[in-house]
C-alpha cells in the first residue's frame, strides 16, 4: 500500500529508503537522513505490530519516506554535476534508477490490473482503499481509471530511466515531478470525485426524497452513524445505534402524534 500511495514515485521512494543506511558522514545532512530514516521505520514497525491494519494508519510513514526519496534525488542529481565522483558511484546511481523503473512498473500492474472475474474491485480502486476498509466491494467510477494510471506508470518508469543518464538527470527529474503534480490533479479532482458517487451517500437520499413523494413521515436510520445521514438529510433524521428505550418512546411519541406508521430507511453498515 505504501507503493500505491507514493505512485509514481513509489521505486524512487524504495531505492532512497534502502540507501539511507549506508550514508553516514557525520554531516547535517547525514543527520537529517537518519531521523527521517528512523521515524519512517518507527512508524512502520508501530503499524506492522497493530491488531487492526487499516491501509490508511500507514499515512505516517510517508512523511519521512517522502523527503528520504526527496534527498536521495538531489544528491543524485548534484552527482551528475560533478563527474570526478567517479565511474563506479555512477555506475551505481544507473543500477539503482533502474531498479526504481522496475518498482514503478510492478506497482502500476496492481494498479490497472482488471478483475478476472468481474465482481472483485480492480486494481485502480486501491487508491480509495488508501481511504476506506472496505476492500472487497467495488468501486466502478475507479475503474475507468485504470488507462489513465498505465499511461502515467509508463512516464513514470520512463522518467526514471532518463535518470540514470547524468546528462539528462536534472531534465527528467523536472519531468518526473511535472508528471506527479499532473497525477495528484487527476486524483483530486477528477479520481476522488468520481468515486465518491459509489460510496458515498447523497446518490441514496437522493432516491429517498424522490421516491416519498409528498409524504412528511420522519426518517429513521436504524444501526448507523456514519455522519452522511446527518448531513444529506439537513440533521432531519431520528438516529439510533440499536434498538431499545430510545427507539420504542421514539415511535410511541409518533404514534401520539396521529401518525400510524414510520418511514423506516434502514442502512446495513455491509452495504456501504
């Protein structure tokens, strides 16, 4: 999940993170980089060792993973500038662009991969999971993506390539970055957008309001409290966890009212 959440930068992220132990010259810079290399490890050991494993608990290990890769690139980049670093530490650099190919590659399969028997969510969804527990369900607007996630994987893997050439380093890393704010625009407004039609909750009291007609009976959401039915109703609902005292004065109170039957619109915490 940290590969999907650091796309495209996810073989980039990797190669940094790998790297960071082995610099240590006692500068500021080589400071720096072992607390970030060790808060992003806390943080991984600290998720990895939870009971409950929800993809979005692992949001604090990008910080740290996120500027480790940021470091790494610019010590790369000034290692382009300066060829009496030698063949070797170059030749390296090349291998570990490589390699970053490589991940972005083996990411993006997941990523756009289709499900092969049409019911289980396809690979373009994992960036709602990054969001949700929901991991089983589909989510059919992320799935139109899934082109578009190829085609910036392939740029991706491409960028990183270019950067194992010192004369093209600086170039494809501007690049590279063009590309990711480019995707984090797509994501935001167009992935994110899209999505929330199939999971979130104003598409079903939509349909409620126009299927009451000019009915005034009150709205009752039994065994839920996920703020959408606060929110989309105008807090006009009678909300109750489960049922007991609360929910039998509830609809005594109704039936003194005159009314002899309630608008129950029950949602099951499954189904969302």
């Amino acid at each position: 999940m940290l590969g999907y959440a650091t796309f495209p930068w996810s073989g980039i992220a990797v190669v940094a993170a790998l790297a960071a132990p082995s610099h240590d010259d006692g500068s500021r810079r080589s400071h720096a980089r072992a607390l970030l290399f060790g808060g992003a490890l806390v943080a991984f050991a600290l998720v990895s060792s939870m009971g409950t494993k929800f993809h979005h608990y692992g949001l604090v290990v990008l910080p740290g993973a996120a500027m480790l890769a940021g470091m790494w690139l610019d010590e790369r980049i000034d290692e382009a500038s300066s060829p009496a670093r030698g063949a070797p530490r170059a030749a390296a650099s090349a291998v570990a662009f490589g390699a970053a190919a490589l991940v972005v590659l083996l990411v993006a399969r997941d990523l756009a991969l289709a499900p092969s028997d049409g019911h289980a969510p396809s690979g373009a969804a994992r960036f709602v999971h990054l969001m949700t527990y929901r991991y089983d369900r589909r989510w059919p607007s992320a799935e139109a993506f899934a082109p578009v996630i190829g085609g910036f994987a392939v740029m991706a893997a491409a960028g990183c390539v270019a950067l194992a050439s010192r004369r093209w380093r600086a170039r494809a890393a501007l690049a590279l970055g063009g590309g990711a704010l480019l995707f984090t625009g797509l994501l935001l407004d167009r992935y994110l957008a899209a999505a929330s039609s199939d999971g979130g909750q104003r598409g079903v009291y939509e349909a409620y309001y126009r299927s009451r007609g000019a009915s005034t009976a009150p709205l009752v959401a039994y065994q839920l409290n996920w703020k959408g039915e606060s929110f989309y109703t105008g807090n006009n609902v009678a909300l109750f966890i489960a049922s007991g005292v609360p929910l039998r004065n509830h609809l005594d109170a109704r039936k003194r009212a005159g009314e002899r039957a309630a608008s129950e619109f029950s949602l099951v915490r499954a189904e969302l």
